[in-house]
C-alpha cells in the first residue's frame, strides 16, 4: 500500500462492495461534478495495483483517476479526493509527501537536472511603460501596440529602452523567484528583422512565477505575449525540454498545453502526451493560430474558458483532436 492508496481506502464510502478480481465498487462521488445525475447503483470502481498504484473508473460519467509510485499526484486525483470528502490539509499533506518521495527516488537523475538562474540586467535604458516621460514616435508606436494586442499596463512589468536597437521593441521581462533572469523585445516594426531579441537560460519557463496554490491548472503556450493573455506560460518555443517539463511537474497542478496550429504545435502535442499532460485546442473559427488570435476574436474570459473546458488528457482524443484542430 502507499500513502496515496491508504488516504483514498480512508474516504470510501461505507456501503461497497468487491468483485472477485479486485475492483472496490461504491456509489461514484464525481458524476454531479460532470453534468451528469447522482450515481445510485455503485458505478464508481477502484483497484488497487501491488507496486502501491491505485486506479479510480466511473462506469457512470466516464470520469478517470490514477496514481503510481513515482508519478506526480494529479489534478484529478485531487478533485477525487474532495469529492469523496477529504479535508484539503489531508489532500494538501498525501500530495507533499508524494513530490517528497518523488525528489527522494529521482534525486539522482532529476534533482541534479533541475535548472539554476542567474539574475541578469535588463536592456540598457530600460525603463517601465508606466514611468515613460519621453513620448516620441518610438515610445507611442510600443504603446500603440500594446493597445493592438490587448495588452494592459497591468498585465506584466512592461518595459521600453531609448537606446538604439531596442527603441522599437516591448521589452518583457523574465522572472524566476522575483528575480530577473532574462528578457525578450518584441519589435513593434513588422518589417524588422529579427522579430525579437531574447536572453533566456536554459530550462527557463516564463510565467511560472504566476502559477500561485490557488490555481487548479497552469496553461501552457509558446510565446509569451499569448501566455500574458490566459496568466499562463510559455515554453519560448515549440518543444519542451527536459528541464521545462521538471519544473512545471513540480507546480504539482494540472499541465494544460495548448499548440500553435502549425507543423510545430503537431510535435508539440505529442510531448505532451509523452509527459501525461492534457492538451486543450479548442473550437475555434479555423483561422485562428494561436491564443493571441483567439484573444482578439473573443476577448480574454471567453478565450480562457474554451481551453479550460477543452482540455484532454485521454491520448486518444487528444490525437482524434488534433487531426481537426490541425486541418
């Protein structure tokens, strides 16, 4: 048996029973959560695997749990668990001692991957949106491009620089326990090359900050204009590494991706099934590319709630998905 095992045998129900083969069945707590009517004929089941592993299936609504030794303790598994009643410093004690036993069997070759920042300036000059006193033709076209994009002064520390070549860039920074750790300038110019100019270290997640207790799940994109507009995060690109994907597995929260409908996003889902995450692609008009598309059609509320319900962790569906949400 196993912590995680022991706390869920704690909630069941009273009135259960056990088939030959090992399932516990009981009156499944999720079905009122999942839109469907309360179970009365013992739908829910529950087995227990010899490596301390346990399995949770509602033959009812459909709803899925599991956890094995070595594996983070999911978002589900939580949900479960309220369900069932358990207090949340019951829930909150099971998921520390697991992240706990986690670093303790992995520390070999997890712990010694995990990345280290180094606090870095930021461009030259560089002062905050809000603090601009200098109002040129540089300064007001950054500011005119923020309003294009949705952006908010008090979206992020926004920054803009004077100094020649980065005058005509919105300086984001990059920050890592409150520190600065590097930074990207997205040029307002759409004729410039490059289209932005970036200092990240390796391993480096924008937004993970942000990703407080109180957040059930962390949205994860690949720019971080996109990433600013959900309060999710971005990966700088299309593919995670190993370090990224270390360091969003220890928010112990539910890891949403949502892909860029291009050839990049197609390998990025399929990270993301690699690492059990789930994968949102919502149904969107077919000609939008990506969140900040999104976010202009329909606004921030509506655009964050269409990847919060769409999301999927069952890998079939993800890949049955991704075949209309790629075309």
């Amino acid at each position: 048996m196993s912590i995680v095992s022991d706390t869920i045998m704690m909630f069941l129900p009273p009135k259960r029973k056990q088939t030959p083969s090992g399932w516990i069945s009981f009156n499944a707590p999720c079905c009122i959560h999942n839109g469907t009517s309360a179970d009365k004929r013992q739908r829910g089941g529950l087995i227990s695997n010899s490596d301390g592993g346990i399995s949770y299936h509602c033959f009812n609504c459909g709803f899925k749990a599991s956890w094995q030794p070595g594996r983070n303790f999911s978002h589900k598994l939580r949900k479960l668990l309220q369900w069932m009643g358990a207090p949340d410093d019951v829930i909150n004690k099971v998921a520390l001692e697991v992240m706990r036993e986690n670093e303790g069997v992995e520390a070999k070759t997890q712990i010694a991957q995990l990345p280290t920042f180094n606090t870095v300036p930021l461009p030259d000059d560089a002062v905050k949106i809000t603090d601009i006193t200098d109002f040129n033709k540089y300064s007001m076209a950054v500011l005119e491009y923020m309003a294009e994009r949705n952006l908010n002064t008090d979206d992020t520390d926004y920054y803009w620089s004077p100094s020649i070549g980065y005058r005509d860039r919105l300086i984001i920074p990059f920050y890592f326990e409150g520190r600065v750790v590097g930074w990207t300038g997205r040029t307002v110019n759409p004729d410039k090359k490059p289209k932005y100019l970036t200092e990240v270290q390796p391993g480096f997640v924008y937004g993970i900050d942000e990703q407080h207790y109180s957040k059930l799940f962390a949205i994860v994109c690949e720019g971080q204009l996109d990433a600013i507009h959900i309060e999710g995060c971005a990966l700088g690109g299309s593919e995670i590494s190993d370090q990224q994907a270390l360091l969003l597995n220890r928010l112990q929260k539910e890891i949403i991706i949502v892909p860029d409908r291009d050839k990049a996003g197609k390998k990025l889902v399929e990270r993301a099934i690699e690492l059990g995450w789930s994968v949102s692609m919502p149904n969107w008009l077919q000609d939008i590319t990506d969140i900040g598309d999104a976010v202009q059609q329909y606004g921030r509320l509506y655009t964050l709630h269409s990847i919060a319900v769409s999301a999927e962790s069952s890998p079939l569906k993800i890949r049955l998905g991704a075949k209309k949400w790629f075309g």
